[in-house]
C-alpha cells in the first residue's frame, strides 16, 4: 500500500523535489523490505518484527504536515530549552549530593532512597514530578522533623521555579512558531490573491498599473456573493447587490478595481466569516408554496426570535429532573439486587415522548433554516447527534433486544444532558470559555497525533527491549520471583507491561499522567537487571511531559489570547462604528457583503 502510495500515484518528479516525500519514500521502501524479510521467516522475521514499527513510525511522521510542524518547532526549542535542563539537572545533582552526605548508609532514609549518587537522583527525579512526596521525605521526617526544610527547599526551586521556567520556554518558542506560521500563511494568501489579481486583470490604469474593468469584477463578486451565502431573492438581485459593493471599491470613478481594492475585497470576504452555499432552505426546495403560509410565516419567527430556545431548554430542565428521579436508587447507592435502571412507572413511554419532542426541534431547524445554515452553526452538530442517538436508543427499549434492560440504552439517554450544557451559554464569560475550546479542539489535532506518534515510538522500543519481560499475570511458568515483595506485585500491577503494542500504550500513558510511574520503571529495571530501563523512562518523560504537555499549554494559551485579543477589538470596532457619522470603505463594504 505504502509502494502504490508513494511511487505510483503520479507524483514521481515532484517527490524528488521535496525533502520530505524523500524521506517517505526511502521509508515506504523501508516497510517493504520489512515484509520481505517476515516473509523469509527465520531470524530475520523477529528483526523485521521489532524494525518495521519503528519505519511505520517514521513514515508518519515524514507524510504528516502537522507532526513536521511540530517537529520544527522542537528544533527552534532545542537550545533555550536544553539550558534549562541543564540547569534543572544541576540541582537534581547538588541535592543528591547532599542528601547521599545527610542520609548515609545504615539509616533508614539511606537505605529506601539515597544509595549512592545514582539512587539519589532518581528518588529526586521522582520526587520533582510530585508524584510520591509523602514517600521520599517520610523516613526523614519521622526520624527528625528539620529533615523536612531539605525536601521542601528541594520541591519549591525545582517545581514551582525551574519547571515554571521550563513551560515559560516552551511558550515563548511555541508564539514565535506560531507567529512564523501565522506570517507565512498570510504571505502565501497574498502571493495567492494578487497571482489571481494578475490573471483577471484585462486592462491598465491611468499610472499603468494592472487593473479589473467592471464587467469582469461584476461578474466575479456576483459568484463570490453566491458562494457566500448572500440571501438575495434571484440571481438579479446578487447583480444589483454586487453592483452597489462595486460602488465602495471604484477608485475616481474610473470603472476599474486596483490591486489594492481587490485585496480589500478579499479581505471584507475573509472578515464575514461566510464559506456556506447559498443553498435553499428545505421548505423552499421541497415545498414552494409552504413558504407563502401563515403558519410557515410563525414557524420561521418562532426559530428566529429565540422562542424555541427557550422551549427546548425548559424541556432538557425537565428531562433532567425526569431522568434524576428515574434513576435515583442507583444515584444514591440504595438500589437493590435485581433492579434495573429505569424500571416501572412507565418511564420508557416518557423517554420516548422526550426523544420524539427533541426530534420535531431538530426536523424544524432543519425545515426552516435548511441542512447549510442549520449544520453551520457549532452547537447543533451535538444537538444532532445526541438527539438522533437518543431516539434509536428510546425505540430500542420498546423492541425486544438482547441489549434492552441493560446499560446500554439508559447510557445514551444519559448522553443527553450534555446538552444542559447550551443553558449556561446564556453567561457571557462561559459562552467565551465554551467557544474559545471549540476553536482549539480542531486545531490541537496535530498536537495531539505528534504526541500519538511519540508514544507509539516508545512502545515499539518497549517491545523491542522489555516484551515478555514481565507476565500478564503470575503463573506456574512466568518468572516473576524477582518482583516478590516490589510495589509492582502488591499493587496487581502485572496488566501493565510491554508484551504488546496496546499494553505499551497504557504504560506510557500512565507515565503521561505522571501517576505511579516510577513503580513500573523500577520493576523494569528489576527485571532487565539494567539502569537503563531507568533512562528510557525518564528521556519519555522529559519529551512526552517537559516537552509535549507544556506545548500542549503554550498553544491553549495563545489561542486564549488570541480569542480575548480578538473579541476586544471586536468590542472596540462595534463601538467605534455607533460613534462614527461618516463610514470607511471597509465599513461600507463589510455592510454590503
């Protein structure tokens, strides 16, 4: 697949001419070896078992644009980043140092944490993750209570200082990435828009500068008004509608369109936000003469005057206080053995009553506004599917089913109390909030697939290295005598292991969550006899947690910025407009569009 992808799609020549289609295309070649040589079986099949995760990997990595992204932006971080650490690696040493001299051999802090240099660093490295204060500094602290202040100086430089430092790096390299990105795509728009400028031009000014006459940018806002999703009754009236947006655009009334104003323009249609079809409403593609009635006249002010709204949200209130009473013994812990979430007072007939009211809201927001403008709008794509998924599941409780009575169906019901969650949309600062974390959902998807591919990277080393190494469970066979008495076994940590490639996922992300990991790493040392399982963990924790996480907050902070920065001006500009008598060129066209 990788083969026909890479060299047969019709893009050979150009592949060479890109860096990275060079890379994709050695790996696609990499892959293909891999399969020769599992094919070949014998010991060549476990070397290309352990080889061809890793190519897979790297193949992703080289064909993603948004995993190169990141992987750009690592490499701008490396240096600032790099003195940090050096300098967090400097007080791990210095603290070690001294508590190898305060807690020596023979006492009990001594012996649990401070063996040597090697040992103290690595209780100290836990310890600087917060994930096991209470356990490190408790010997001490029993034996002596002024132990403590070694501790806590410890955790405050290295947590609240340096690591503070460490994510203040990390931002300041994500805006400066960001803002290059920001500057090259807004370069990219404007070589793209006056290329555009060049092929429409038909004619030259008074300074004998290219311009547009009238027909051809008539003609051309006219098609862009359509794709805009202007309402304009026929195609005359989105020729008038063009004709009087020319008339903000005609500089000295010479019948042509400058390379400025055409970027104007642009700029005016980048600003509505518009990239919805003109489409028909359904009442006007199904049924012309419905629109004409009484009744479709009340159904269109009921939609648009926020009526419905209001009618929807009081019934998700009741629904709510419906399904709390309905499942009030399980809420509670009181239920008995036997009973059924749901069970008696007729509940199921209520819910189906529910389901068929929120399916009549749905079916005429789509009927008056049309599937365009209805699917347009962010919140309706929840409302939709937990609406649609709601109804299945109501009339799965009236059919006979293996899964009626069971969880299953009560959970989708559940499912729609998220959408209780439009009522707090009525608080400004909320409705803020809400909006600022559906705008970085989409975009935060190369940030999470690059920290997807890390982690996968890191299970197929898990594999490679540690796979078998420890059972799934104990058994007659499994040689687990090395782990008797650890943390590991007493915890029933045996599921957690790198004997596959899935169960290495859910080790590292417990090490992603920073909770109980240094009791599988020391298991794996254990067991490997070696320290090194001891740097395999910690070099994921400095990338995965030091490096991705915090990028993972620099970019939820500059989107939040930018979110505020932008309603502000946006605040600024509606006022700024009810105060000024005469309007701007921009201002007229912004209304007319």
């Amino acid at each position: 697949v990788f083969f026909f992808f890479f060299f047969l799609r019709g893009r050979i020549t150009s592949a060479w001419s890109v860096p990275s289609q060079i890379v994709s295309s050695i790996l696609a070649c990499g892959i293909g070896i891999c399969a020769i040589l599992r094919i070949s079986g014998g010991s060549y099949m476990r070397v290309a078992s352990h080889l061809a995760p890793l190519v897979r990997v790297g193949l992703f990595c080289s064909a993603s644009v948004g995993v190169r992204r990141q992987l750009k932006m690592l490499v701008r971080l490396g240096p600032p980043f790099a003195s940090v650490l050096v300098l967090l690696g400097a007080h791990l040493l210095v603290f070690a140092w001294l508590g190898t001299t305060l807690f020596p051999r023979g006492t009990v802090e001594g012996d649990l944490h401070f063996r040597g240099l090697g040992g103290g660093l690595w209780s100290l490295t836990v310890l600087l993750t917060t994930c096991n204060f209470p356990d490190v500094a408790l010997p001490a602290y029993a034996h002596q209570r002024s132990y403590l202040a070694f501790f806590a100086i410890f955790a405050l430089v290295g947590h609240t200082l340096l690591l503070s430092l460490l994510c203040a790096v990390v931002y300041k390299s994500y805006a400066e990435q960001h803002a290059d990105d920001k500057a090259e795509r807004r370069g990219a728009t404007l070589d793209g828009l006056a290329s555009a400028f060049t092929l429409l031009a038909d004619l030259t000014d008074t300074e004998g500068q290219p311009a547009v006459s009238r027909p051809v940018a008539k003609h051309l806002l006219t098609e862009l008004l359509k794709t805009q999703g202007v309402a304009c009754a026929s195609t005359t009236g989105l020729e008038a509608h063009a004709a009087a947006t020319m008339r903000t655009l005609e500089e000295d009334w010479d019948g042509s369109i400058s390379i400025d104003s055409f970027l104007l323009l642009a700029s005016a249609l980048e600003a509505t936000g518009g990239r919805m079809p003109a489409e028909p409403t359904c009442a006007q593609a199904w049924c012309k003469g419905a629109t004409k009635t009484k009744l479709h006249a009340r159904l269109v002010r009921l939609v648009a005057s926020g009526r419905l709204d209001t009618c929807v949200e009081m019934l998700l209130a009741v629904n709510v206080l419906m399904l709390v009473c309905e499942d009030l013994n399980f809420l509670t812990g009181s239920e008995k053995e036997g009973d059924e979430v749901g069970g008696g007072f007729g509940w199921d007939s209520l819910e189906l009553l529910f389901a068929l009211a929120f399916c009549a809201e749905v079916a005429l927001r789509i009927w008056v506004l049309g599937w365009y403008r209805y699917w347009s709008q962010t919140a309706s794509h929840l409302d939709f599917v937990v609406t649609a998924a709601a109804a299945v599941a109501s009339v799965a409780t009236l059919i006979p089913n293996q899964y009626n009575g069971s969880g299953t169906v009560r959970l989708i019901l559940t499912v729609r109390l998220l959408r209780v969650l439009r009522l707090l949309g009525r608080f400004p600062h909320f409705a803020f909030v809400a909006n600022t974390c559906i705008e970085v959902l989409p975009a935060a998807s190369s940030l999470l697939t690059a920290l997807s591919a890390l982690c996968y990277l890191y299970s197929a080393l898990g594999v490679g290295f540690y796979g078998g190494a420890i059972c799934d469970a104990p058994a007659p066979g499994c040689d687990s005598h090395l782990l008797d008495g650890s943390d590991y076994v007493n915890m029933g940590y045996w599921p957690i292991n790198f004997n596959s490639h899935a169960d290495g996922m859910i080790v590292l992300f417990q090490l992603l969550l920073v909770n109980n990991w240094m009791v599988t790493a020391d298991a794996y040392k254990t067991v490997s006899g070696s320290s090194l399982a001891l740097v395999f963990f910690t070099s994921f924790y400095i990338i995965a947690v030091l490096v991705g996480l915090n990028v993972c907050q620099a970019f939820v902070l500059e989107r939040f910025v930018e979110r505020l920065s932008k309603d502000s001006a946006n605040d600024k500009s509606v006022s700024d407009k009810s105060a000024a008598n005469d309007k701007s060129a921009i201002d007229s066209l912004t209304v007319a569009l």
